[in-house]
C-alpha cells in the first residue's frame, strides 16, 4: 500500500433551483447553467470521484474500495450497498428554494425495494443571504393524513417547521424528517451514499420545458416521521487544545462531524477505526501524512484513509472533518475528559433515529 491523503476530482450537478456562488470558491463552473450541486467525494453511479495527484491519479473511488475496503474504512466503518463507500460530500447552492421532500431509513429504502440505501445528512451552512431559512421537519400536530389534505392547494407551508440559519449553523437532517433548503444559502452536506428522494411539494415550479416536475406523495408520506422532534439546528460542544479547537457537531450511528479551528500545526493520531473527510472552510489548509503535502482551498476536500497512523493539519482557518464514529472512543470518553455531562452529550445525537449515544450513556 504506497497511498495516503487522496484529493478528488469534482463533478457539478445543474439544478432547477441552483445557482452561481460556488464560483466565490473558485469552482469552474459552466457559464449557461444553474450549478446547485458539487459533488466533492462520491462512489455512486451518479459520480464516481477520481484521484487527481499521487501514486493513484486516475482512480475511481469505487476501485479504491474494490482494493483496499476495509484498510480505507476502518474498523467502525461499514460499506453501503454493493460495497461502496458509506458517505457522500456535495456542497449545495441554493438559488431558489428546494422542494419540500423526505428521504428513507434503511428499512424502508429496501422495503420499497430501491437501488440506494438510506439517506441520513447534516448541513453546515457556509453562506446565507439575510433573512434565508430552512424548513427542518414539522409542526405539532401534524399527520400524514393532514398534510396530504394540504398538499393540492399548496397550504403544507403552514405545517411546517422553519427557522432561519446563519454561517456556521450545522443542522442534523435523519431520514423520515421532512425539510427543504430555502433560498439564498450555501451549504455543506455530509449525508449516506444514497441518492433517493421523494419530492412531496415543489411551489408550483416548472421546468424550462414548463413542465412540473415529479411529485412522490404516496412514497413520502409513507416515510416520513410525523410527531416527532426530528430534526434541528446543532448546539456544538466546544473542547480546547494547545494547538486547535475542536467543536463536535453532530454524533449517529452513520457520521459524526467536528469543527475543528487551527492555532498551530497539529497532528492527528488515527487508531483505525474510521477515514476521515475533511472539508476546508475559511482559509487554506495544508494536510500531511507520511507520504507528503495536499493543499486545499476553502471549499476543497480530502479523504484521510483509516489505514493511516497520522495526519497533520496546519493553516489559519477552519474545517470540518466527517468520519462513522467508535462512540465511545471517539465522542463519549474525549467530551466526558472535558467535562461534558452525559445529556450534553446525548444532544450530539438529537433526532438519530438510531439512537447510537441514547443506548451507551442509559
């Protein structure tokens, strides 16, 4: 095995709803479409991302994974279906507002016999324009019958939760939660490697053809998670170091995420458990392991292999960093050794269906 941090290749996905701020990350994107999403790190049949320096230029991630699976995983790792890689990285640029939709659990992606998996995500918000909200599962009350009741005169709005966000927001979005991007924001999604969503209401929007785009009631309703808090914006829990602070964003069974912010260079240590994907925020970061340097820009990612014993990081800015967690060694023994309470760190888990921290810290 001669590879270490692996930079990829981006594909950008036009979209009814997109826009051009991805441009503001130094992103190359066509000059006659509206780019909503970038997809930084994938394996799936949508896109395939590939290995643009190293020893491995030219790989697919899905070769990687055919290689080295389990040594680029990590122990705590799982594959999704036909053993590709667990999680997906887009950025997400909402010139418009997204169809109010829902995605599926596990079960309920195979019951309804679906090529994909499951889709749990969360969204750090990069860019909002003033007064920009999001719609993150529903009011109390609500059921499916209502809400489908709502749906032909376009009155679901008024069953919904929203909430305005900010730069900086990280908001946990599991599966069976009801939610739609709103306007004017710009944002980070680490989600499952699944593609599946059912669109349950689109604002009365066209196509360039004028034609409306398609709806999946009956498969959305079916799925979604009514009466119950799923969802919501993360309260982070901030831990000091000598040389960075790292603040935990959100903590379940398929990811958790960190914010970590730079004093000086700081290594480190991987126990094998997990990858790590980082994404670089405000300012320039460099990255080294063993076998050399990656540099990224604001809004450029990276994927640190599990196999790995190290990896430094070193700038002045932020960024966040993704990885399927050990609970215990990763999220509950690190926050406890600063003082966090066991229903402080339970909130790390709000609204994970799976309930991963819930079933360690009883």
């Amino acid at each position: 095995m001669n590879f270490g941090i692996l930079q990829f290749s981006e594909q950008y996905a036009p979209r009814l709803w997109g826009g051009s701020r991805l441009a503001a990350l130094g992103k190359m994107l066509p000059a006659d479409q509206c780019i909503g999403e970038a997809w930084l790190i994938a394996d799936h049949p949508q896109c395939e991302s590939r290995v643009i320096s190293g020893e491995r230029k030219g790989d697919t991630l899905r070769t990687l994974m055919e290689e080295w699976g389990d040594r680029l995983l990590g122990t705590a790792a799982h594959p999704a279906a036909n053993h590709r890689f667990p999680l997906l990285l887009k950025l997400i640029d909402a010139g418009d507002m997204l169809s109010v939709q829902v995605h599926p659990d596990d079960a309920a992606a195979k019951a309804l016999h679906e090529p994909d998996g499951g889709k749990t995500e969360m969204w750090h918000i990069l860019n909002a324009a003033p007064d920009s909200r999001i719609i993150s599962g529903t009011r109390h009350g609500v059921t499916a019958d209502s809400f489908r009741t709502s749906l032909p005169e376009g009155g679901c709005g008024k069953l919904l939760r929203e909430f305005p966000v900010s730069p900086g927001d990280s908001i946990f979005v599991p599966a069976g939660a009801v939610h739609a991007i709103g306007a004017g924001i710009l944002l980070a999604e680490i989600q499952q490697n699944s593609d599946i969503t059912y669109r349950l209401y689109d604002w009365g929007r066209v196509d360039v053809r004028g034609i409306p785009r398609e709806l999946h009631v009956d498969k959305g309703l079916q799925v979604a998670r009514f009466g119950e808090d799923t969802s919501g914006r993360m309260a982070p829990l901030r831990c000091t170091g000598e040389t960075c602070v790292s603040e935990y964003l959100c903590a379940s069974r398929f990811f958790a995420a960190q914010r970590i912010t730079l004093y000086h260079k700081t290594r480190f240590t991987m126990t094998g458990s997990s990858f790590r994907i980082i994404l670089a925020l405000q300012q320039q970061l460099v990255l080294e392991d063993q076998f050399g340097t990656a540099s990224l820009q604001p809004g450029e990612a990276a994927l640190v292999p599990a196999w790995l014993p190290w990896w430094e990081a070193s700038g002045t800015g932020s960024f966040l960093c993704f990885y399927v967690p050990d609970a215990t060694a990763d999220i509950i023994e690190p926050l406890r050794r600063h003082g966090y309470s066991n229903r402080q760190i339970l909130s790390l888990g709000e609204g994970d269906p799976g309930r991963m921290l819930q079933s360690l810290l009883q």
